[in-house]
C-alpha cells in the first residue's frame, strides 16, 4: 500500500498579475519537502476575475510552460485553474499537469452566478477523474461544493476529492462543513486549498484550506495567514474504512443531465 504525500498552497494572490503570481508560487514550491502533488488555489495567476478578454492565456502558453517547468523540477504532479480561451470561449480551466509534460484539465460546472461567472465563462460538461501513484483523484473548483449530486462518489470512482478556491472570508462557515461533509458522504479524502487576503473589488479571503479524512477527521487547517503545507494520505486508513463502512453498497443510483 503506497500512501500519498499532497502539498496545499495557501498563498496571498496579486491582483491581475500573472509573472508576479508565478514567482511567488515559484519560490513556495522551491522550499517544498518531497511531495506527490501539489495543489495551487483557484485563479492562481490572476485573482477571481471577470475580466476574461484581458486576462486569458491560451493552451501552451505561458502559465502552462510553467507549470510544466515546476512539474518537471519536483517530479510531482501540480494542478490549479487559471483564466483560458479556447475556439471562442472563456474558461476557468483547472490543469492538472503531470512531471513527464503531459496534461488533463477540468472546466468549471458550477459558475458562481452571483459574481457573474457564468456570463464570463463557459460551464465544463465533463467530470475529470485522473490517477497518482494508484490513488484516483477528482479535482474539483470552488462554487462545485455546494453541489454534492456533481461530486458524488458512485460506484467508487475516486479516493481523494479536491477543490480548489477563491472562497470569501463571509461565507467560510459553508466552505469549512461542506469539505467535512464531502470526505464523509463519499467515504474519500477530502481536501480544499484556498486563497488569503483581499483583491481589488475588496473581497477578503480567510484560507481555512484543509484536508479531512474518510470520517471526517482533520488532518491539517489554516486560516487567514500564508500557509505552505505537506501532508500523507494514508493508504491502510482509505482500505480499512472502506471495508468496515460500507456505505457505497446502498448508494442511490442515478444520472445527470449536463
């Protein structure tokens, strides 16, 4: 049984400004201890932003090369979304970009209507399951919390569930229970990375990143300060649970319409 060594990167972002976000993120992964994946917040070279047009990159460009770089220099996998434009549409695209070049990526279902997303961007149709080191992983972003039916883990399609943020500070009670609920109705890890700090349109952001076990147990938080974090995700603790709560047996079957 090989357990799973995850990095959760709670960073402070700067405003609309790619290179400046890449270095900062750079030197945070620089200093990592020896990690399986590494996880970057939501929008992580720009900040939540609705000013798509100004602020998209394409596929292979330059924060994809960078990615690709840190990938390539940790022999680790990193994933986080960012702005992209692609045959005419506007995406927030989570990348999950292997150490060998190669890449998967997730478009963002739910588009939080309330700030605008969904006039800005295009809603993923696709669920993304990917696979580290024999764990399978479902790589999820932000507002898709609150919707459980999307992330439902039937019949046991994955082992870690992962969602990446840009979460405010006043509504930080929601984002801390529905990661909990998440790791215990899916009988998963469950881990959140968000980001700290307050963007321009003065939004404040708390962090609260934190990964819980299958029965909900914490493993690690952080709240409103910069937090660089390496935890192991255990093998024998995913089987063993599994095996004694069942839970997956009596799951309801069912489908979605996208």
């Amino acid at each position: 049984m090989t357990d799973l060594r995850v990095s959760l990167l709670q960073v402070d972002l700067v405003w609309h400004d790619a290179a400046a976000n890449r270095a900062r993120f750079q030197e945070k992964i620089g200093q990592l201890p020896e990690t399986d994946l590494i996880i970057l917040p939501e929008m992580f070279t720009t900040g939540f932003s609705m000013d798509a047009p100004a602020l998209a990159e394409q596929m292979g460009g330059e924060t994809m090369t960078w990615m690709r770089q840190m990938a390539q220099e940790r022999n680790a996998v990193v994933m986080g979304s960012l702005i992209m434009q692609e045959n005419g549409h506007y995406y927030n695209r989570l990348l999950w970009m292997r150490p060998d070049g190669t890449h998967a990526h997730y478009d963002k279902r739910h588009l939080f209507r309330m700030a605008g997303e969904c006039e800005a961007y295009t809603p993923g149709t696709q669920k993304l399951i990917v696979e580290l080191n024999g764990w399978k992983i479902c790589p999820l972003v932000c507002y898709d919390l609150r919707f459980p039916v999307w992330s439902r883990n039937t019949p046991m399609a994955y082992d870690v569930l992962i969602y990446i943020a840009s979460w405010p500070d006043r509504r930080r009670l929601a984002w801390q229970t529905l990661l909990r609920a998440r790791a215990i109705e899916n009988l998963a890890y469950c881990i959140g990375v968000n980001r700290v700090g307050t963007d321009a349109k003065g939004h404040a952001y708390s962090g609260d990143s934190a990964a819980y076990n299958l029965l909900g147990e914490e493993l690690t938080h952080h709240e409103y300060e910069e937090a660089v974090t390496t935890i192991t995700l255990s093998r024998q603790h995913l089987e063993e649970t599994r095996q004694k709560l069942p839970w997956d047996i009596d799951a309801d079957a069912f489908t979605i319409d996208v």
